[in-house]
C-alpha cells in the first residue's frame, strides 16, 4: 500500500473506531439488569466476528495455495490466520471481563468458551509450525495443510463440545423468536461490528505488506549468499 | 506395485523392524507406565472416584505415548534416503502411509492391552457398563489418534525441532476425538449415560481425517 493511501486508510480506520468507543461508552443506553459492564458487548461480539471472518478466509487461502502454489496466497493465509488470532484474544479476554461482574466467574468449561479457546489453541499452533520450518516453499505448504486441518477441526470441535451444557447468553443478533435488541443498541452494535471489520481488512492488508516485504528481503539475502 | 501389495511389503517390514528392536513398544510402555505412576501419586483416589477419572486418565496416558512411537515412524525411513527411494518407487503413496497408520495401530493396540491390566490393578477399576463398548472406544480413539499423528509425524519430519513439533500441531486437532473417548470411556465404566454418541462422532472424525490424510499425503512427502 502506498504510505498516503496507508495514511488515510489509518485515519479512516481510526475515526471509526473512535465514533464507535463514544456512542458504546456513552451513546448506547445503560442495560437494565447488567448495568455499564454490559457495554463491553459492542467490543465482544464484534471481534467474535472478524474472528470468523478471519478463519475461513485462511482455509480458502490454504486450499488455493495448495493448488496453484502462489506465493501471494500464503502471505494472505498467515495474515488472515494472525488477524484471527488477535481478534480470537481479544474475544477470550473481554469475556472474562464481563463473566466476573455478571456470572460471579472468570472463566468456566463451558461449550462456548471452551470452543472458542480450542480454535485459538489451534490457530496459535498454525502460527508456532510456522516459525519452525525454514525454508519458505515448504513453509506454506505444510502451513497450508495444517490450516485445512485446522478448519475440518473447528465443526468437530463445537459438536464435541455441545455435550456440555451451556452458560453463554444465546445470541441476540438472529436468535430466536424472543431475542433482540433495544433499537439505539442495535444501531450502536452494527456500526461497532462495522468498525471492528474495517479495522480486520486494515490489518489484514497491512500484514500481507509486510508478509510480501520480508518474502522479498529473504529473496534477496538468499541471491546475496549464493553470490 | 499395487496398493495392496505396497501395503503388505511395508506394514511386515515396519513390524519386523519392531519385533527385533523393539524401540517404540518398549520407550511407550515405560512412558505410559510412569503416567500411570505419576498419577496415582499425584491423587489419593477411592474406587468410586478413580472410576470417574479413569477415562481421561488412560486416554492422556495413551496420548502422551503415542507421540513416542510416531516421532519415530518417520525418522527410521530418513536413514539410507529410504524415504527418497519411496518417492521415487512406481508404487502408490497412498499405500505408504495407510501401512504406517495401520503400523502405529497396531503398535498402539498391543500398548493398550498390556497397559489394560496395570490400569485395572493400580486404579481398582471395574466397568459397571458392558466391556465391549471400552473395545470399540479404545479401538476408534486409537485410531483417531495414530491417523494424524502419522500424518503429522510426516509434517513435521524435516522441521527445527520435529520431536517438540509433533505434540505441539497433534495434539490441538485431537482434543475434539480425546474429548469423545474420555466420554465414552467414562459413561461405560460409571454405566452413567450413553456411549453411543460419542462413539459415533468417533467413527465420524476417523472417516474425515482418513480420508483428507489419504488425499493429502502425496504432497506432504512432495514437498521434501
């Protein structure tokens, strides 16, 4: 990306972050039950968004690379996969944030929570095998089967895990007949979870940059040791 | 060479190598039976509570040594550039890792029953559901766990610190079928609850990684 388009791209990103902090901190009404902890929801379910958002670009990065071996797709594959695992973070720590005040708990074992922190295991590992492979060809190719791994893992993992029964709210956005939001609420959630996807494709780019730049650099000291 | 064949001349080869070294059965069984140690040591348990436990237990158990034997599967053929004679055969890939999946099988298996009797004395164990289910549990989560491992174990071959690696990828994809066997296993040993779903999505995950091993397994060892 062009460093002007890069800037603006940032700014861009930035503001509506911004906006989006303002109206979940003080535009959004105050929930009847849960009070101001309820807030950090606008933050939650959005990043639980991207996340998969994030996770299935991988796979289909993966399996394209897998059949056309282009160097381009890998570099996407490992930003989308580190993307993922930064928003899957975030997920696995507002949660807690909002569990103690509300559930009187941290953390407990159960299905949601425990899927999500076995996506995250699996995703880290993606990125561990990385690091441990050298050579760049081989690299992304068995990155790219781990990844398809990975995905085919992730609906066995959350049918594994239904067998415990559940402490999570059930979603509120497209759930059943009884749920639903208060109208600012709703507004307020849609342009975080808009805000928060904005921020994904930046970093996501962002990433790919970089991916492509040290792809290039290893070129270079690779021609640079053979001369 | 046909599929069948290249499986036959393999899985004897790996056996006989087994039977007159004895490397993998002898460093798993030691490994698994200081698990077994350990944790007895580490919980004061009753009959009733072992009986709860045990599932997930022998499973960790099992688990942590079957990384012993993959980790070798692999290496041996490393040896004499065996694995670039296997490349380089006219004979199906495919055959090549199903006899190595079918090798750690079998090496597992005989973990399994020689471990059976020391769980069984050192844990008071008595299955208060019907025996059966535990043999079908043992053999499909054995199988879930020998099917990536040997995949994996080809993954990681030529990798910095492939021993480490091993784990490290495995055992992620496997928590979702350890998670069925130790439920499975548990329900039948406490007669608490069905061991029937779990066996099913079992039988389920061995076909999916099967099958994606299968199909995949030609690129892992091109891409040496």
């Amino acid at each position: 990306m062009k460093p002007k388009l890069f800037t603006i791209f940032a700014l861009l990103t930035l503001t509506l972050l911004s906006w989006g902090l303002y109206e979940a901190l003080i535009g959004a009404p105050t929930e009847a039950t849960m009070g101001p902890i309820q807030r950090i929801f606008y933050y939650h379910v959005p990043c639980a968004w991207v996340m998969f958002m994030c996770i299935p670009a991988n796979f289909v990065a993966s399996v394209i690379y897998l059949m056309k071996r282009n160097m381009a797709l890998d570099a996407f594959a490992v930003s989308t996969a580190e993307v993922g695992v930064v928003f899957c973070t975030i997920v696995l720590l507002t949660g807690p944030i909002w569990g103690r005040p509300v559930w009187g708990i941290w953390w407990t074992w159960d299905a949601r929570l425990t899927s999500t922190f076995i996506l995250w295991l699996l995703y880290v590992s993606y990125l561990l095998l990385r690091t441990l492979v050298e050579e760049p060809d081989r690299r992304a190719l068995l990155s790219s089967l781990f990844g398809i791994f990975a995905f085919l893992d992730v609906p066995l993992v959350f049918g594994a895990i239904r067998w415990w029964r559940t402490q999570h709210p059930s979603p509120v956005i497209m759930g059943g007949a009884n749920s639903g939001l208060e109208p600012t609420m709703k507004a307020v959630f849609f342009f975080s979870a808009f805000a928060m996807h904005v921020l994904m494709v930046f970093l996501v780019l962002e990433r790919y940059n970089v991916e492509k730049m040290s792809d290039e650099v290893d070129v270079l000291r690779r021609e640079l040791e053979a001369a | 060479m046909t599929f069948g064949a290249t499986l036959r001349h393999t899985l004897s080869k790996d056996l006989r190598l087994e039977w007159r070294s004895k490397d993998a059965i002898n460093s798993m069984l030691f490994f698994a039976l200081l698990v077994v140690v350990i944790f007895s040591f580490s919980f004061e348990l009753t009959p009733e509570e072992s009986r709860n436990i045990a599932g997930g237990l022998i499973w960790v158990a099992l688990l942590f040594a079957a990384v012993v034997a993959l980790n070798q599967t692999w290496a041996r053929e490393l040896r004499n550039q065996v694995l670039d004679a296997y490349r380089i055969a006219p004979a199906p890939l495919e055959s090549l890792f199903f006899a190595k999946v079918l090798g750690n099988f079998i090496f597992v298996s005989v973990l399994e029953l020689l471990m059976t009797p020391l769980f069984v004395v050192f844990y008071n164990l008595r299955s208060v559901g019907p025996i059966y289910e535990l043999v079908i549990v043992s053999m499909l989560g054995n199988w879930a766990l020998v099917v990536n491992g040997t995949f994996f174990g080809a993954i990681s071959l030529r990798t910095r610190s492939r021993e480490v690696l091993l784990p490290l990828i495995l055992f992620p994809i496997s928590i979702p079928a350890l998670l069925a066997m130790v439920n499975a296993t548990t329900a039948t040993l406490t007669g608490e609850g069905s061991a029937h779903l779990p066996l099913v999505f079992l039988a389920v995950y061995d076909v999916v990684f099967t099958v994606v091993g299968l199909f995949l397994f030609e690129t892992v060892l091109q891409a040496e």
